[in-house]
C-alpha cells in the first residue's frame, strides 16, 4: 500500500460488496483488505460511473406513501419488513438487519468523498482540467443527492425557525470520527452549497442520464426549496432547469398495448429523463401490488395517464426506465412544469400556474379533449395542481416528501389508511411515523438520537 502522505485513498472491494450484510453501521465501517486504489482521473471517472451504487435509491417510500396497495394474500407473503412498512407500524424491522435505507446514501457519500479528495490531491488537475472539474462537479452532485435522500427518510418535513435533527452530514472519508445529527437547517444548507458550488462545471445536459447534469442541479434545487417552502427560490431553479430542455412526451404517441408504454424507450434514451436513478426494490408489474382505488378513479376518461402508468389489472407499469427491473426514482421534465406551476401559484399568480399545468396536460390527454381548469382562487389552483402532482408522479418516491410538506398546511392535509384482515390502520398528517427508524446498531455505536415513531 502507498503511503498516506501521497494522499491515494483506498476502497475496500469487500466493503463494496457486502455492505447491507455488515454487523456494523456504514458509518462505522472500517475499510479492510481486498483493496483498490483510486489514484488517477480515469480510476475516479469509473468510480462516479458505477450506477449499480451511486444511482440507485431505497423503497422504503414507494411501499409506505398509500399510492400502491398490496392485496391481502400479498399482504402476507411479503417479509415482515415490507408489512410494517406498509402498515405504518411503529416498529419497521425487529430484526435490526435491514438497514439498507440508511447505508446506501452513505456509501454513496463514502465513494464521492474518497472522489474528490482524490482530486484535491492532483496536481495540475491530472493533466484534464476539464475532466477533473466534470468529475469533482459530478461528485459534489452524488454528495449532495446522498445527502437529501436521508433527509426524505430520517428527517421529518421542515418547520421554518425550528431545531429539527436531520441526518449526520459526512463531508470526508476519514476515519475515525465522531458522528452527529446536524439540524436539518444545516443538512439543507450542506447540500445547497454543494449543489451551487456543482452548477458551474455541470454540463446543461448529458446523454448519459446516470451522470449529473446542470439542469440535474437545477431540478434538484427547485425540489429543495419546495421542501422549504421558499417558492420563490424555487421558480428561479425551476426556470433555469427548463430553459435548458423543456420537452415533455405527448402520451397519444405512446404504445398501449405495450406490456411497458415507455418501453420504446430506456434510461438511456427517455427524453423526459434528466438524472436516473431507480429503486433498490421494483413494485414495477409486480402482482399483488396494485393502485390504490382512490387514485385510481381520481383520473378522468380522457386521461392517458390510467393507461400509462397502470394495466387491466391495476398494476403499476408507468416506470419511465421502460423496465420493470429498474423502478425509476430520478429527475424528469414532468416534475419540473409541476414545480414551476405550483410555484407561481405560491407567489400569487395563479393564473400563470394554471396555464403551465394545462401546457403539461395537453401532453397527457387524449388529443383536443383537455378540459378548461377555471379555478375561481389561489387556493382552489393549489388544490388542483396538487392533485395533478399526485397523478403524473405516481411511483417515482417523490409522494412520501410531498405528504410531509403538505401535511405542515392545514389546508393541504391528509390522513392515510389501510385495511388488514379487517383491521383498519391509519397514518395521521404530521405522525411522527413520517419519519423512519434510523438502525440501532447505529445508535448503539455513534450515539447519535433515535427518531421517536
């Protein structure tokens, strides 16, 4: 092995591989033997290349947001895990041994931050500038992501002027250290100097849509201010992320006797794709698991949506990957007219928010048959986008940070339930069961706070 003073950094392979069997937290693992090194821009290059890893997001929110139910025999079949997710049960995992929600974004870190101090140890920038500052722009994206998807699952909705815990923010690979829960003003503020500090080395686009983005950025930054309720902040992101590509789909043009409707597309390929990612666990064509009935009839006759994103058989097929192995989770153009439109509507003009929504729907229903939305108020828009939101987004993990959002306005507010074997569970807007049990073994070693369920 090198010597540390040359400032080569080391990935233990064993490490990589076996992350979601380890005793210990992610956190408190200890790089071992079966080494690589990451010395040169090409080893970080295939570092931030390896998709399986840094674009890859857990389910633990596809399963608890209410948008898919599981029938009551798969109900049964499935791990107790998955029940109590499902079920919104205090206690998630007995067991103590699933900790892949909290490990998989700090792993994530882990490789990105081994990146750039890499990076910062080059000198005249490995002889590429201008794939040395790609790489440490596209590093600073996968930190920041990492960094925002345990928000989504640790961290409750935010309160303006509160001391919410959010999540420890990990901002280098050295080891030992001594972990604690940054508040989550501070965990959002990490991630937005992150993502600033990304924007101006991005590329606006990529053909490789598991790469980061300048409008990846951008997008993910209109989500985080939405999350803080700064609408204003948002609309500028949003914006930015349009005025680089704004296409959308047209849904007449889609396959419906396709098996997938997206199908003519991949990853790859999809138009609307901006940043990919999927989730650890498909719910994509998966029977047993089916829309929830209320959704479901929240579509009207003319809307193509129902055909795209479910079958005859109410499963969920609409995954953008066009795959049903690869349950997409990312960023798409879709989400960023919702953004924009919601935003407007926030900053009182209303008006101009309900003619972007009927621009995107246009794209979703059967051609010349959009009907006219005429809300009468600001609040009358607000519910109509919402609901529109909830219908364009189902399966993409995005419904779980919406709840908590909405749930902080009393006017925007829903309770959740669910029925098993002819019990009735319910999840209350604001429960602190919004919020996922950080692995006890973490608490254990670190010391860091548990969130109350």
């Amino acid at each position: 092995m090198r010597k540390s003073h040359r400032n080569i950094y080391i990935i233990s392979i064993s490490l990589v591989l076996t992350w979601t069997a380890c005793s210990k937290e992610f956190l408190d693992v200890k790089p071992q033997k079966q080494q690589v090194v990451v010395e040169t821009l090409q080893d970080v290059n295939a570092l931030l290349d390896n998709a399986e890893v840094l674009n890859r997001t857990d389910y633990f929110r596809l399963i608890s947001d209410g948008d898919l139910t599981f029938t009551e025999n798969k109900l049964k079949s499935v791990s107790e895990l998955q029940r109590n997710l499902y079920l919104w049960n205090k206690t998630i995992d007995p067991t103590g041994k699933n900790t892949s929600p909290w490990d998989l974004p700090y792993q994530q870190i882990m490789y990105v931050n081994v990146a750039m101090e890499t990076l910062d140890a080059m000198k005249n920038y490995g002889n590429d500038r201008s794939l040395w500052q790609r790489l440490y722009s596209s590093a600073l994206f996968y930190r920041a992501w990492a960094h925002y998807q345990l928000l989504q699952d640790f961290a409750p909705g935010f309160k303006k002027g509160s001391d919410q815990l959010g999540v420890p923010i990990i901002a280098d690979s050295k080891y030992p250290k001594v972990i604690q829960r940054a508040t989550l003003t501070e965990c959002y503020d990490f991630i937005i100097n992150d993502l600033t500090r990304a924007i101006s080395e991005l590329p606006l686009k990529t053909d490789i849509k598991t790469r980061p983005s300048k409008q990846a950025a951008h997008a993910l930054l209109a989500r985080i201010y939405q999350n803080l309720h700064q609408h204003d902040l948002a609309l500028v992101e949003v914006n930015k992320a349009l005025d680089i590509d704004h296409h959308v789909l047209d849904y007449n043009d889609l396959n419906f006797s396709a098996a997938f409707p997206f199908s003519m597309f991949n990853y790859h390929t999809n138009p609307e794709i901006i940043f990919f990612t999927n989730a650890g666990l498909s719910l994509v064509s998966l029977a047993g698991v089916q829309v929830a009935d209320d959704l479901l009839s929240s579509y009207s006759e003319n809307d193509l949506r129902v055909k795209v994103l479910f079958d005859k058989n109410k499963l969920y097929i609409g995954t953008y990957s066009g795959n049903s192995l690869y349950h997409f989770t990312g960023l798409a153009t879709d989400e960023l007219y919702l953004v924009q439109a919601e935003s407007l509507i926030r900053t009182n003009r209303w008006k101009e928010g309900i003619d972007v929504l009927q621009m995107l729907l246009k794209k979703r229903y059967k051609n010349g048959l959009l009907p006219t939305f005429t809300p009468h108020d600001d609040q009358e828009a607000l519910s109509l986008i919402l609901n529109e939101r909830h219908k364009e987004l189902v399966g993409r993990g995005t419904r779980w940070s919406d709840l908590k959002r909405q749930n902080l306005e009393t006017a925007t507010q829903i309770d959740l339930t669910r029925t098993y074997l002819n019990e009735t569970f319910l999840l209350p807007a604001n429960s602190n069961r919004y919020v996922f049990e950080i692995p006890q073994t973490e608490i254990e070693i670190s010391g860091i706070e548990q969130n109350i369920r």
